[in-house]
C-alpha cells in the first residue's frame, strides 16, 4: 500500500464523523479479511471496508470471467496474529451495523411505521422488534 498519511487521516476523520464511531487503528477488508497494510486500496462502505483485490474479484464476476479460487484465505485459517489484528475492524464493523439499524428503525418509527411492519423482515415478533429497538 503506498502510504498517504495525510489522504487516510482525513479519510478517517471524515468516516469517525459521519459513523459517529472510531475506527480500529488498523482497518481490514470486510471480504477477504486482509488488512490495509497487505492490499493497495481499502475503500470504505458506511460500515464495511473493500480491498483493491476484491474489487478486481467484483467486476470479474460482473462481466462473467472466471474467478480463480487460488489466493482466497478462508478467514478463520488466518495465523492468530492476523485474528487479533482483525478483531478490531469486525468490532467496528459489528458496531457500526448495529447503529445504523437502530438508525433505520427510528427512521421508520419517526415515520409512524408500525412495530408489526418493522418485525416482519427481521423476522421476529412485534414485542420483539419493539423491545430490540425502542
Ligand atoms: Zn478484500
């Protein structure tokens, strides 16, 4: 990754502003689990993180070429270094998740969306909905 402290620090400020959450000292590709030290490019979702590779990955599977499975790590086969290291961006990520569901919900509830329209695709009960998220 060719470094650009001054770029990924602003990045960082602006993405920790706009979550409203601060990110792990080291951020991970929230696909292949690799870390922003080990790839060119980490580009930043609301709450996921993709890598140059992946993306490669992404547009060859849109325009239909083959993919190679060769080089894909699963992610619990990782060295226990690498576990620890990505602890922190899965933390975030899980975090950052759950915000921005609480976020939706008190969208809709703002709305006047029902308890019963939110649980349905949650899949869980009214009473559970409005305890999970009131
Ligand atoms: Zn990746």
């Amino acid at each position: 990754m060719t470094p650009r402290p001054k770029a990924e620090a602003k990045a960082r400020r602006q993405l920790e502003r706009t979550v409203g959450r601060k990110l792990p000292a080291t951020l991970h590709c929230s696909f292949c689990g690799k870390s922003q030290l080990e790839v060119e490019k980490l580009i930043a979702g609301p709450t996921v993180f993709i890598c140059n590779e992946c993306v490669a990955m992404c547009n060859d599977v849109i325009a239909d070429r083959p993919v190679p499975a060769a080089g894909y790590t699963k992610p619990l086969e990782r060295s226990t270094e690498q576990l620890l290291s990505l602890i922190g961006s899965v933390n975030y990520a899980a975090d950052a998740s759950r915000d921005f569901l609480q976020s939706i919900v008190d969208t809709l509830r703002q709305r006047e969306v029902s308890w019963a329209a939110i649980a349905e695709p949650l899949g869980v009960s009214r009473q559970s909905a409005w305890e999970r998220f009131s």
